[in-house]
C-alpha cells in the first residue's frame, strides 16, 4: 500500500511533522508559527514575564536552550523583553568546546548579547576538577551546584528580572513521576513552571519550555537552522531513575498520545506558584555568610563546595577573587 502524504492544516503543503496529541499535521514554517504562538500562550498563562523585564537565558548549546533562546527572541518584541544569553563553559573537553561554539554562533546570528563564564579562565575550576576533588558526589550534583549559583549571580550583577531555562515537558514528567515514586513531597512540589523571586537574593525563574516535548524542540531546531551540539556531555547516565522514567513514559505516549501534556498541564494548574529557588527542603533561605547570595544553612552550597577544593585553610581568600572574577567576568 502506498503510505498517504499528510497535508499542513493552514496551507495544504507537505507536512514534515504530525502532532498526535494535538491531531495536527503542519509544514516546517506552520509548525515553527505555531510552536512560537504556543510558549507565548504559556508564557501568558502563567504570568511568567512582564512589559519591560530584562530576561537573562541559560544556554547550553543544546537543543533544547538554544530552542528556548530563539523563541525568546521571536517573541521579544511582542512581549516587551530585554534578553541576556548566558552560557558557562563547564570545562568539560569537546563537549564544553563544541556546546561553547554552538552558542557563540546562535548570539551572534540573533545579536544577543551574551555573558560568558569560562569556568576554566574565569574561576580556575572546571567540573572534571571539581568532580576529582568530591570524589564521594556525582559530577552531575556538583555540576547543578555551580549552575545554579553561577545563573542567579550573573542575573545579580546584570540586574536580571528573570531566569529562563530550558526545561521542557519530558524533564517535567520526568522529575515530577520521580519525585512521587520516592515520596518526596516537598521536592514535588517545587517543580513549577515559575518560581516567586527570593526577596533581593535571586530573580524569579522561568520555564517557558514546560508544555513543549523534547522532540518538538529537535524539529524546531532542525527547521529553523539553529546551531546546536547534540552529543550527550560524558557525565550524563542512562541507568538512573529518571533516564528509565523518560523511556517509560514515551512509550505510554505511543500507545496514549496526549498523555504527558494533558499531566503537566493538570500538575502545574494545581500546584501553583510556589518558590523553587531553596536549596534544602524547608529551610526559607538566607544571605550566605560568605557571598551574600542565597543559602539554607549558614554558608551556601557553592562556597562550601569551591572552599574544599580550594584546600580548607586558603579556601577563604581564594574565594573571595574567585567571586571577584565572576562578577567582572558576568560584565564584560
Ligand atoms: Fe553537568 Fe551532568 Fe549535565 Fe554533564 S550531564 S552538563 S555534568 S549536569
Ligand atoms: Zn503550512
Ligand atoms: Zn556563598
């Protein structure tokens, strides 16, 4: 039997892509309208941005980010944005090399400015030395540490009303199933799709990604020419939770189209706005002692973590240039 070419609703050309959930087939520039029409909607939605904020996007040089930041730029004048890319090179040999230079290439195609950190030059760390020197820690725990503080003091420094990242509907389910299958609820409860800002201590956050599936990103990016590195970075695992989650729960998808979608839309309808910024279950959080960004004990996450590796006696002066070169590094 001769396979029937599906048809775009809107214009009746070939369609390269058949949405089953949503029973759409479209063409590439339909669907790339269409995907660019939706994160508006959901940005709406949710209240994630207003008239005039300036937001500071985590690129990684993937898909997905890089996705996220040409989107943002599309919808930047209707929206009213101010967008700031920011990328971190993790120090990670080619896959930090080549994730680099696929950013640098997408800012300079879209002429957004774009803040830098070269943990390597910058700060004198990378993950692979952190990771050494934490041998007990995952790479990947070590590495969301410095994300995380690295994201909210560039927002700091730039005066950023928001963090955008490029989470999407699978990391969504994916957390969000993991997170009630170990019963832990406070954790559950913190996966939103915008964050309240910390008062004066870290910018609200924003996932403007949050209805949108993996594999939707990887057609606008294939369709829209984006510059992306899609190898997976060394540390990354396939025998975790999470990983056997994702497997799962596209395979429901298959045979139930709809069903993510119709689960992360219930999930953040009823879950709210709630602050997601907090390091530790509980804890509200407070000025570290060290840096003065946000922390659940007396010293944050990031400052304990670089003062070890720093070696505890010279760890404190070390740090405090450490921070000095971030800040001049978040302004050039
Ligand atoms: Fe960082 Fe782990 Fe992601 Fe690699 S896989 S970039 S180490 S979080
Ligand atoms: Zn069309
Ligand atoms: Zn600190």
């Amino acid at each position: 039997m001769i396979g029937t070419v599906r048809r775009c609703r809107f214009c009746g050309g070939s369609a390269i892509v058949n949405l089953r959930y949503a029973r759409l087939s479209l063409c590439g520039d339909h669907f790339k309208e269409y995907l660019v029409k939706r994160i508006g909607d959901t940005m709406r939605r949710y209240e994630m941005v207003r008239e005039g904020d300036h937001v500071l996007v985590a690129v990684s040089g993937g898909k997905d980010s890089n996705t996220l930041l040409h989107i943002l730029h599309a919808l930047s004048g209707e929206l009213k944005l101010r967008l700031t890319a920011l990328h971190i090179d993790l120090g990670i040999g080619e896959y930090s090399d080549r994730s680099r230079a696929a950013v640098e290439k997408l800012v300079s195609e879209l002429g957004v400015d774009l803040v830098m950190i070269d943990m390597d030059d910058d700060l004198g760390l990378t993950i692979p030395g952190l990771a050494e020197s934490h041998r007990r820690r995952k790479a990947c725990s070590i590495c969301g540490v410095v994300k995380r503080y690295v994201m909210n003091r560039v927002a700091k420094s730039v005066g950023a009303d928001r963090i955008a990242t490029g989470h999407t509907l699978d990391d969504f389910v994916q957390y969000a199933v993991k997170e009630f299958l170990v019963q832990n609820w406070d954790q559950l409860l913190r996966i939103t799709a915008v964050s309240e800002p910390l008062d004066g201590l870290a910018p609200s956050r924003i996932k403007p990604l949050a209805e949108v599936t993996e594999r939707e990103t990887l057609i606008y990016a294939l369709t829209a020419g984006i510059p992306f590195y899609h190898e997976e970075c060394p540390y990354s695992e396939r025998r975790t939770m999470e990983y056997r989650i994702k497997e799962f729960m596209n395979l429901l998808e298959s045979d139930h189209p709809g069903i993510k979608i119709s689960f992360v839309r219930k999930y953040l309808k009823r879950v709210g706005r709630i602050g997601v910024n907090i390091e530790v279950e509980g804890t509200p959080p407070r000025p570290c002692k060290v840096c003065g960004m946000p922390a659940s004990g007396d010293v944050c996450s990031f400052c304990k973590l670089v003062s070890l590796a720093l070696g505890a006696n010279e760890g404190r002066t070390k740090l405090g240039e450490l921070l000095k070169r971030l800040d001049e590094a978040s302004k050039t």
